[in-house]
C-alpha cells in the first residue's frame, strides 16, 4: 500500500518533499507520482498526495560486493 500524506492548508511542494521524503530536493519525484496535481503551488487542506518510494542509493565508498547493483 502506497504511503499518503494529506496536505494542510498552506503546503507548497518543496515542503511536503522536505516533511515525507526528507529534502526538498525529491520535490520533483513528489510531483511525478502525483502528477494530476502539478498545477498547484499552494495547496488547501485536505488534498491527499502519493509519496513515492525513493531508490536507495549506498555510498560510493563501500567495496563493490556491498553495492546495490551487486545485490
């Protein structure tokens, strides 16, 4: 089941990426799973979003055994 957030009334984009996904910078996968609402930059209270799960990216500095595309 996909993770939800319902908006409060004042809520932009870069601040429910920066509430759900941790950094504002997600902003863009946030609007792409939810792309029916892209129009809005303020929303109103009460405006259910997708929060989409974000690919896990390990550090570079991990030997190539531990990596992601190994698993």
């Amino acid at each position: 089941m996909p993770k939800t957030y319902t908006t409060i009334s004042g809520d932009m984009w870069d601040l429910i990426a920066k509430k759900t996904l941790g950094n504002e910078m997600q902003t863009d996968a946030l609007i792409k799973a939810n792309i029916k609402q892209r129009h809005i930059f303020v929303f109103r209270a009460g405006v259910t979003l997708t929060i989409p799960d974000l690919p896990v990216k390990l550090p570079d500095s991990l030997p190539p055994w531990k990596r992601r595309e190994f698993v």
